[in-house]
C-alpha cells in the first residue's frame, strides 16, 4: 500500500491539475470564508479591527476556521498573497516570507503594488482585469526583493466573489528564481535534467511523501486517494470520526453500497471521467451502524505526464449537522408560514416605499386578491382602490422609527362595499439593516355592530327613562278625564245635551291610552304575555294580512322551515313587530315587488345571551325595494327616525319593533343594497318548555252577574284628582270609601277599620311606600284581604309575580267608570263565594 501509495503522491505533486485543484481549493476555501465570517464582531477575530468593510482577518483565524486548507496552503511552494479590492495584502503563506524575504507581519497591510518592480506595474492592470473577467491567466511579474534586487515570477489573480460583489483577488505566484537560478535552470534544461522539462524542475509543491502523508493525516476532513480501478490505497483517520470504519475497512468496504441512492455513485463517477473534476457532489452514505450521514465530495483525476488516468483524490466533507440544521430550519420556517398562513389576521411585509414583499394568505384577499404572486414585488398603492391607497399612504409617511401606528378604517372591498377594519403599522429593523413595516389588520364590522347595538340599546333606554317617568302622571291625569267623562255620560240620556261631546272625550281618552301603551313598549315595564304560541302560524297570519290589504302590484311569498317553532312571549306584540317590516317593505316599493317571508332554526352567539351559543328561530323578511344605504341602517331603529316625512310618519314603528325584540331577548339586523332591497332578520329564542296555557288580564276576564252587591272600599293613591273620580264613581253606587294618600297612611286606616274593609284599591307608584312595599305590608297582616293594584304601567314582571296571590288583582289605568265598576264587583262577589266555602 506504501509503495503505490508513494506512486501515486510522486505523480500528484507533479501533476499540473493537483496544483490547479489545490488553488482552486482555496479559491472555494476564500468563498467560504467570506460567507462565515459575515457574523465577525466589530473587533473583528482575535483582537483585529477591520477597517473599511475589510473582510481579510489573518491566518491564524483562516486556521481556526479551516485547519485542513491551511495545512494544505502553509505547505505549498507557490507564494498565495490575498489581497483585499484596495490592493492591501490582508495575507500570505510561509511562502510568500521566503520569497520576499520578509516576514509576513511585515507583508500584511501594505500595499502589493510597492512588491512590483517599477516597470511591471502596468500589467497589474492587466492582472486585475483577467481576475474581475473570472480569467485564470499567468504574467510574467518581477518582484522586489530587497533594496538591490527582484525575482521573476509568474502571477495568477483569482478573483473571490461574495453575493455578487468582488471582495478582493487570490494571487498565486510561482518563483521563477532571481538572475542566477534562472541562468542554472536554463543550463540544466540543455543538459537534459529533470526529463528537460523546465516546467517540472520547479515543483509546486516541494515537500517530501512523508510530510504530505502528515499534512493529509491531520486533515479534519476526510482525504483518500484511490487508484485507477477505483479502489481506495489511502484514506486518512477522519473516517472514523465521519462513518465509524478505520482506515483499513474502509479499504475493504464495498463502497457501492454504501450508498443510499446506487444512483448517485453512477453520477458521480460519470460526472468525475466527463469532467476530471467534481465539486461539492451531495450524497446520502451508510455509515457503520447503518445511520444515514449527509456528505459531499469534491473530487480530480490524477494523470501522469501522458495523460493516461493513473489515480483519483477526493476530500470528503461531513455535511450531517449541516443538514439537520437546514431540515430544522426548514422546519421551523414550515411552522412559522403554517402559523403565519392561518392566523385569523391580514398580515402584509411592506418597505418604506410601499413594495409589497410578503403577504398571508388572508392579507392576499385583504388586497382584494386571490394569488400573492399576483402583487408579490407591486406597489401597495397600485394594487389598492384609490381611497384605500390613501390610508396607507397617510399612515406610512406618519410612522417614526419604533412607534407604531393603530387605527380604525374603513376599506372598501372589491365591489366598493366598505367594511371596518383595525389596522397597525408597525415599522421593525430586519437582520440585514433594512427598515421594514409589519401591516396588521383586522376585521371589526361585528365589534362595529354590537358597538352600534350597545349605543341604540342606550337610547333605548334613555326613552324608556323619559317615557316611564310620564307614563304615570299622564296615566293619571288621563284616568281622571276618562273617569270623569264616562261618570256624567252615564248621568245622561243618549239623546241628552253634551251627550255626543262626552262620548268623543271618552273615546279620545281611550285613543291616547292607546298611544301611551305604544310608547310603553320602550319600557320594560311594558305588558308582555308570557305564552307559547307557533311562530309559524303567526307568520302565516301575516302573510294572509298582506294579501288581504296590501296593493295588489306587491306579492307576496313564504318559506316556512322552522321545526320546531315554538316561541315563549307575546304573540301580539310580535305581530305587531313583523306588521311594522312589512308595512316599511311596502313603502319601499311604490311600483310594486315582492316580500318573502322565512322562518328557519338557526345556532349563533348572542351578546345578549352573554356571548354563549343559544338555538334560535330566524325570521326574514326580505323586499325588493329601493334598498338604504349604510347610515340609514344605523339609524333605522332609533326613535322618531324616518326617511317617509312627507307621508307624516311618526318615526316608532321599527324603534317599536326593535324594543318588542329586544323584550324577547331577540336579536335584529339589518342587510341592505341600495337598488337591490333589504332583509330584516329578527333571532327569536326557541322555547325549550312544553306549551303554557295563555294568561289573560283582569280587565278582560268573564263579568259575573253581581246584583247591587255593595261593600266597603280603601282607596290608596298620591293623586287627589283621582282619588276624588273614584270617590264620585263608588259613593254613586253605594259604596262606602275609604281614602289615603299614601301607603302608611293606608295601613293605619286598615289597621282601625279592618272589620269594614272589604277591598283595597292600590296604586302603585307613591311616594313614602309604593304599592308593592304596601302590599307586602298587608299581606303579612291581613293575607286574605282582597287588593286591586293599579297602575299606568301595564303588566310587568313584578306585577305578574304579585298576582299570582289568588287575592290580588290588576286593573291598567286609565280606566271607564263601567270598567272599575265591574271589576271590584267581580272580585267582591268572588271573595264572598271563598268565604262561603
């Protein structure tokens, strides 16, 4: 094995291509350097400052990185002098000190052109020129080699070329020895010495087979040398520390397969014959325990004098912890596009001028497209509407350096419709030094409309506020009027004087409470049933409504598809809330269309329902109308609010509408394009209990015959006009009355009188003590006594829980003279049969 060993490394240190190789190398070596030594500290390596962008550390650092080529290039007889794009010497090898017979510290830092003898320094520009062309050419240079005299050469400038940018020349120089040892060249070439072959007389690489054996034996990469048929007759120990073998079975192994892929050996060496050189092949190679290594070789033919292939050397680099770092950060970055791609968000990567150079998937529709590669590299102005341009262009120019901006926009969609949007600029610094801006942006139109549902829900409630704090003095001042009119109508003969007059305050009064229970349903204390009913029934009512009295250039159509249907609530007051929708689609259609009605069951969040998913029934009405634009659906429920002046509309019909859902703890939207028609969709709650019989109000429940049955009566109210009708109405009728202003004073008049008493007539809005505090009182004291409450609230939740006493009952002001009458009779004649039971 030594001796064709030896063999072969006599033909290598000859062999042109071996040189070539060796230079080429460390041409690959100067690449690699550049690139690892782009992350160098500002002091750069080993205390070393580099001045103007140098990237020429010196040659104890080169062994840090790279201990094999340096072994390698401290070894070769040519002087390599590297030299940065100034013309500096930023470093040599041992060589280079002996053929300027100067220390390298000396050579470092000066220079190269002051090495030149004076008038060979025009071909350096030469010399330059053939390096930046990538041409590997030789001239002929005299060098200075002390104060007296110079040495010929021949020079080769290898350029080193990094991201497209010249970094600096590798200058290899060959010796052609001074005045003397060119003279003893020339005579032993006519003796015919060293095979009269000058060329080979001066030998590249003057060492002896020994030396290079250590020089490949302390390579920390793999080195070997195979003969002609391909069998390996050296390899150094680094393949042990690489694959596992020693040297000696890797001698011995089957080389073939080993590898991964049989294919990529067949490459390799086809690739090695075509060319005689192989750089940087990537294969996949079993190692001794079976493990996969990721490898790369480069590899040349070794030929002899004639050409004929005697030989091949290759180094072999471990590329596996290079692999698991690309494939972990190719991992990585998998997971950072997954998670970038899929987060709910628009993400767009701008630079300051407004290039778009990255966007997710949903920044991509954001822009209004469907493929990034569509605006990949575009302007961000070109690509957006006009309006949406100016946006980012406001926000671009007001972003400073680490201040962001977040606002609130909004953005029209391809086909113009504006939608909110939350965006944020966000200006960061890549790695690269390069300012950059992050966009951020998110949709907000369902925070924009429960926005707008929480400001409406106010106003509400502001009415309410107004209209609760009226309704019972209004109540009251009314109830004295219809009392007062229908006691002396029913004084006279219908055919008496004021008869008529009376019968029209009578039946005024009774328009007006009317109206007042209309504006009461902005209120909760509105009168709510609280049955089951079918809302597929209800909406069957309304349509067949619709027929009967809408024009006939309107039709009209339902989808009925709700099961189940049942809904807990009011079934007039629903009536009444689609009633209104229907009534605004018909105004919006003049000239005729048509109305579809649709009920379906439907699952969604509710804020209403503290943001929990909750079954609903959807009820749509949809027209094809004129259609509103976006201001008038926001506006569209507040009170007084019309778009229909002319036709003298008051403005509640779907701020009445809006209270009535809201009262079923129901949801209303609006969707609408103008020219095209609106949809209402009202979310009613489906009922989950079984169907409960109707409850009905006292001042509509079945009379029963009383005859002239008289009793004795407290009347409990903080208005004296009233309490001086109702005083009118029973000391008429015979009944002896009882009156108090306020809740205490009612309770010690039933306290002294309690034998009498047979009824209490209650109010229940009074100062000092309400009525339900008062009847809270009696019932504690006396709870068989019967109390009709009243009040100018229609039934509320708190009226319904009281008159679940079988003793106490409701009557709604304002009231007729005939009704209270009736009533008090009625619930006499009751607790009579009780008390006889």
């Amino acid at each position: 094995m030594d001796s064709s060993f030896d063999s072969l490394l006599h033909e290598l240190m000859r062999n042109e291509k071996f040189q070539n190789s060796m230079i080429q190398q460390l041409a690959d070596f100067g690449d690699r350097l550049i690139q690892e030594i782009q992350e160098i500290p500002e002091g750069g390596i080993g205390g070393e400052t580099l001045e103007n962008n140098d990237i020429w550390p010196d040659f104890i650092s080169i062994e840090a990185k790279s201990h094999s080529l340096t072994h390698l290039m401290e070894s070769l007889s040519d002087s390599i002098l590297r030299i940065d794009r100034s013309g500096i010497i930023r470093g040599t090898n041992l060589a280079a000190e002996n053929l300027f017979s100067k220390p390298r510290k000396e050579l470092t830092g000066k220079p190269f052109l002051n090495l030149v003898y004076p008038k060979d320094r025009d071909q350096l520009f030469d010399l330059w020129s053939a390096s930046l062309k990538n041409q590997h050419q030789s001239f002929h240079l005299r060098l200075l080699r002390g104060k007296n005299s110079h040495v010929a050469t021949t020079a080769r400038a290898i350029p080193l070329i990094h991201g497209n940018r010249f970094q600096g020349t590798l200058l290899v120089i060959k010796s052609l020895g001074d005045q003397a040892e060119q003279k003893e060249a020339r005579s032993a070439a006519k003796r015919g010495n060293s095979n009269g072959d000058v060329k080979n007389s001066i030998l590249p690489i003057d060492i002896t087979s020994d030396k290079l054996r250590r020089v490949f034996h302390d390579v920390k990469e793999i080195f070997y040398v195979a003969s002609a048929d391909g069998s390996i007759t050296y390899v150094n120990p680094e393949v042990q520390n690489v694959l596992g073998y020693t040297p000696e079975e890797f001698r011995t192994i089957n080389i073939e397969d080993k590898f991964k892929d049989p294919q990529d050996r067949t490459r390799f060496s086809k690739l090695l014959r075509l060319h005689g050189w192989v750089k940087d092949f990537r294969f996949c190679f079993l190692n001794k325990s079976g493990e996969t290594c990721h490898l790369s070789e480069t590899a040349s033919i070794i030929s002899d004098k004639n050409d004929h292939i005697i030989g091949y050397f290759g180094i072999i680099r471990d590329r596996t912890a290079e692999h698991q770092i690309k494939k972990s950060l190719k991992d990585s970055e998998e997971n950072y596009r997954t998670m970038v791609e899929q987060i709910p968000y628009a993400l767009i990567l701008l630079d300051f001028k407004g290039k778009v150079l990255h966007a997710n998937k949903h920044g991509t529709q954001f822009l209004n497209f469907d493929n990034f590669q569509a605006i990949k590299g575009r302007s961000v102005f070109e690509v957006c509407l006009p309006d949406n341009s100016r946006i980012v262009r406001e926000a671009i120019q007001d972003i400073s350096p680490g201040v962001s901006i977040t606002n609130e926009w909004q953005w029209a969609d391809s086909v113009g419709n504006l939608h909110w949007w939350k965006m944020t600029f966000n200006p960061v610094i890549c790695s690269s030094d390069t300012q950059r801006i992050i966009w951020i942006c998110s949709n907000i139109d369902r925070e924009k409309r429960l926005q707008d549902h929480l400001r409406l829900r106010q106003k509400m409630e502001t009415v309410a506020t107004l209209i609760s704090g009226l309704a019972h003095d209004f109540n009251n001042q009314l109830g004295v009027i219809l009392g007062n009119a229908s006691f002396v109508k029913d004084q006279l003969q219908s055919d008496a004087e004021f008869y008529e007059e009376l019968n029209s305050i009578e039946s005024t009064a009774l328009e007006a409470r009317k109206m007042m229970n209309q504006l009461m349903t902005f209120t909760p204390k509105m009168h709510n049933q609280h049955i089951t009913f079918s809302m597929n029934e209800l909406v069957q009512n309304i349509e067949e409504f619709v027929l009967r009295t809408f024009p006939k250039n309107i039709r009209i159509s339902s989808e009925i598809k709700a099961d189940p249907d049942i809904i807990v609530g009011d079934p007039d007051n629903i009536y009444q809330a689609l009633l209104n929708i229907c009534v605004n689609a018909r105004d919006a259609m003049p000239d005729g269309g048509h109305i579809t009605l649709t009920t379906e069951n439907i699952t969604r969040e509710s804020i209403i329902h503290g943001q929990n998913t909750h079954c609903f029934i959807q009820i749509s009405i949809s027209d094809s109308g004129e259609g509103m634009d976006k201001e008038t659906c926001r506006r569209m429920c507040e009170p007084f609010f019309t778009t229909k002046q002319k036709s003298g509309c008051s403005g509640l019909g779907m701020s009445t509408t809006y209270s009535i859902i809201q009262h079923h703890m129901g949801i209303l939207e609006v969707d609408s394009i103008i020219g095209q028609g609106t949809t209402v969709n009202l979310f009613l709650p489906q009922a989950d209990c079984e169907e409960q019989p109707p409850e009905t109000d006292d001042q509509e429940q079945p009379q029963i015959d009383v005859t002239n049955e008289k009793g004795t009566v407290l009347v409990v109210d903080d208005e004296p006009q009233v309490r001086a009708m109702i005083l009118r109405i029973f000391l008429k009728e015979g009944f002896k009355v009882f009156l108090a202003e306020n809740g205490v004073e009612a309770l010690n008049i039933l306290q002294q009188h309690v034998q009498e008493i047979q009824l209490v007539l209650l109010d229940m809005s009074m100062p000092q003590m309400n009525g339900s505090e008062t009847l809270s009182h009696i019932r504690k004291q006396y709870p068989d006594i019967p109390v009709l409450l009243s009040s100018g609230y229609t039934m509320n939740q708190e009226i319904r829980e009281l008159t679940k006493h079988p003793q106490t009952h409701f009557i709604h002001k304002p009231y007729r003279r005939s009704l209270i009458l009736e009533t008090v009779q009625n619930i006499l004649a009751k607790s009579a049969r009780i008390s006889d039971d």
